[in-house]
C-alpha cells in the first residue's frame, strides 16, 4: 500500500498496512537475546489476530533463549516488529488447531518435515513496536514508527 506525505494514519490504519505488506504468511529473521548473547535465525511466521506466530522445538537453543528472555525482534523486508514472545503450548494441543491448519495450508513443505508432536510449540509475539519503511506514490522513501502500548503512530519522511 502506498502513501503520500500529506496523509495522516490512524494506529488502525498503519496496523492495517502492517498485515497487509505481511499477507498470512512470512520467513522472518527473529532475533533473541540472553545475557549480552544476540542470536538470528529465521522462522517461518504466520499472521492471525494481530500476533505473529511460529513453531518451534521446545529444546532448541532459540526456544530456551525466549523462556528466558521473551523480548525479540522479528524483521522481513522493511517490516521490524518488537515484542514479546508466548510460549502457547505444544501445537497438537491447541483447541481449535488453528495455526496447525494455517501452517498445513501456508507452509506445507516445512510442516510435512518439521512436524514432531511431542515437541513443537507454538510462540505468539505481541507487537509492541513496529518500524515500516515505505515508498510514496511518487517514489519519496517514508517511514511509519507503530506504538502499540501507546497506540500512537508516528509517519517520519525520509527524504525529499
């Protein structure tokens, strides 16, 4: 979605434009960190209910670093989402299974291969802060900085 200078966002609007350069599904770098020990890797994220979700094994060295500390910071092309990560319990256990039949639907290849029951949980990260870079019609680079405690946004031209 483009937008000019002159246009003002609502926080609706900007989350609106968040999810919507997102789509439902996104491999996005999600950095951790414990102790002064910062860690990348990418997860393959799906997009529901304003949260980004992804799997992954409970034993892995990324999941350890969350539970210990659950600040992360998940990035896909000039989209950096700040927030807060949830462990939600082992994907089979889920009520409704929703994110199961998203993840089948979306991510096929890496649910066939990755699928462990007994060790596959869900992480939900809350948005706290969102950094977009966009473009304007007339090609002007813009950023939108997203505040979702404060429910503030904040749209900051880049160049002239």
């Amino acid at each position: 979605m483009k937008f000019s200078v002159d246009k003002n966002l609502t926080f609706d609007q900007a989350v609106e434009i968040m999810f919507e350069k997102l789509g439902d599904w996104k491999i996005m770098a999600l950095a951790s960190s414990v102790n002064d020990y910062v860690m990348v890797r990418n997860v393959s994220c799906l997009f529901y209910d304003q949260k980004v979700y992804f799997k992954t094994d409970k034993e892995f060295r990324k999941t350890k670093q969350l539970f210990e500390n659950p600040q992360v910071a998940l990035c896909w092309s000039g989209v950096q989402i700040e927030g807060i990560a949830e462990n939600k319990g082992l994907v089979v256990d889920e009520p409704d299974r929703r994110f199961e039949k998203l993840y089948k639907k979306f991510l096929w290849g890496s649910y066939n291969k990755y699928s462990h029951e007994d060790t596959e949980i869900i992480i939900e990260v809350t948005p706290k802060f969102v950094e977009i870079w966009d473009t304007s019609e007339d090609n002007y680079a813009y950023q939108i900085f997203i505040d979702f405690t404060k429910k503030e946004v904040t749209v900051k031209q880049y160049d002239n």
